[in-house]
C-alpha cells in the first residue's frame, strides 16, 4: 500500500478527508502539525498556526541559515515518519520530499469557496466578504509560504496524481476514490522503492545532524552514505573527526565515507 499525502489549505476539509481515510484503510494519520511539535527549536506559534504563515518568514530570520535549518530538519522528521509505510499525511507540502519515491499517491484537496465563506462565517461571526477576504489571503500565504521554502508551487495540478474538489463530491465520496486508487498496482511499493525511500529517510537525518557543516553533501545508496565538504586544510582532521561524531549514531562506520577538500 503507498504512502498518501493530501495538500490542503485552510478549512477545505481535507483534515476530514485525511483522517477518515487513514480509518478506512488502517493507516496511521499524521499532520503538520505534529510534525512540528517533533522539531524542537521550530515548534513556534507563528509557524504553527494556520493564520501565522504571513509571520513565518520574519520567525526564520532570527535563526541563522534559519530556512535551510527549517526544510532540513522538517524533511529528516518527514522522510522518517514516511518511512514507517501504512501513513496518510495532510499538510502543505509533504508530498515535495518524495520525488523519485514510486510508492506515493500525491493528492491535492480543494473546496468550493463560497461554501468555505459559509464555514468561516459560522466560525468567526463576520460578513461574507469578510470572511472571503480573510480565506483568500490564507491562501496565498500558504503559497507563498511554499515556494519560499521549497520553490513549490502548491496550486500547480501537475505535481499531484489526483485533485479533488469537496462539494458536490462529499468528504465520504472522496474518501472512496482515494482508498480505491490507493490499491492501484502503480502506487504499491516496491524492494526498490523502499530502498529509494530508506536512502533519502538517512541521507536526511545525517544532513540534519550535520546542520553545523551547511555545505556538506550528503549522499546514502544501499545505507552507505557518503559525505561530502570542504575544510581548512590544517582543520581537517579536527573537522572529520567531529563530522564522524556526529553522525555515528546513525550510521555504521563501515558504512560512512567522509571526502574532505581543502580550500584553495
């Protein structure tokens, strides 16, 4: 069975989608949000909450290299989640970190906006154009959110197997598509796509273990990784021995290469 992601945006009922289907199909269901609360030092309110995307930005600039330091350790705590099989995940942009990884169905969830302005009427007790205003700017912060941090843009069709639109088809209706689909022999994983996936899981956690050596270039084929940088060349020993430190407890030492270059 593949890996599903639903790309949402605020209040179009892809939560309920989500959730009902990884019921349906036994699947553990998890979020952007619990996906944030794992993250340490970026589990901040601005981040976090829906209407806090427009803050988000400014958040990153007080960490140095802050959105580098954000997709890495986002992507390692993704990939590792993912790496369990049998996951729903709803959220922004999960489905970007599984490129080149067979067993994924990529879905976008969309509603009709007006019946959104309803909900968020109810919700709020503002107007209509109130309410319609605030869901458009929603979601372009969204958008802009994504293509900030990954160079995604989430209402591209293209990048999803399936887009589908809550309204005349209900929540329940979708859910039947997607577990139908899902059992599609396109999306079932594979011996190689495991080991695609199990790669990319471990060459993300090095990478993020190895957050204070920015330029390092992580590579993993077959559990084997490779790291790849640059070092003074009278630190280099210092430099690969912090390196291997660091990244010990994840890999074997017969299974870690470490390539320093002097700087010229």
């Amino acid at each position: 069975m593949p890996i599903i992601t639903i790309s949402r945006g605020s209040y179009n009922r892809a939560k309920a989608v989500a959730e009902k289907l990884a019921h349906k199909l036994n699947y553990a269901c998890i979020s952007r949000d619990s996906i944030l609360a794992d993250l340490g030092e970026f589990h901040l309110p601005e981040i976090k909450l829906v209407r806090g995307l427009h803050d988000a930005f400014s958040v990153l600039e007080r960490f140095s290299n802050g959105k580098e330091r954000f997709t890495t350790a986002i992507r390692a705590a993704l990939l590792a989640r993912f790496c369990q099989d049998n996951v729903v995940y709803h959220g922004l942009a999960g489905h970007h970190f599984l490129d080149n990884v067979a067993h994924v169905l990529k879905v976008r969830v969309v509603a009709d906006l007006e019946d959104r302005v309803q909900e968020e009427r109810r919700r709020e007790g503002i107007g209509a154009n109130d309410a319609r205003y605030i869901l458009k700017k929603d979601d372009e912060e969204r958008r802009k959110w994504c293509l900030f941090l990954y160079g995604v843009d989430i209402w591209e069709p293209s990048i999803y197997h399936m887009v589908v639109k809550v309204g005349r088809l209900s929540v329940d209706d979708v859910v039947d598509m997607l577990a139908t689909a899902s059992r599609l022999a396109v999306f079932q994983a594979t011996a190689e796509s495991r080991r695609r996936l199990d790669d990319m899981a471990l060459a993300a956690s090095v990478q993020n273990a190895l957050f204070d050596f920015p330029n390092a270039v992580v590579t993993a084929v077959q559990g084997r990784v490779r790291i790849g940088l640059k070092a003074p060349e009278d630190q280099t020993d210092t430099i690969v021995t912090k390196v291997r430190a660091l990244v010990e407890p994840l890999v074997a030492t017969d299974a870690l290469q470490i390539d320093a270059e002097p700087y010229y």
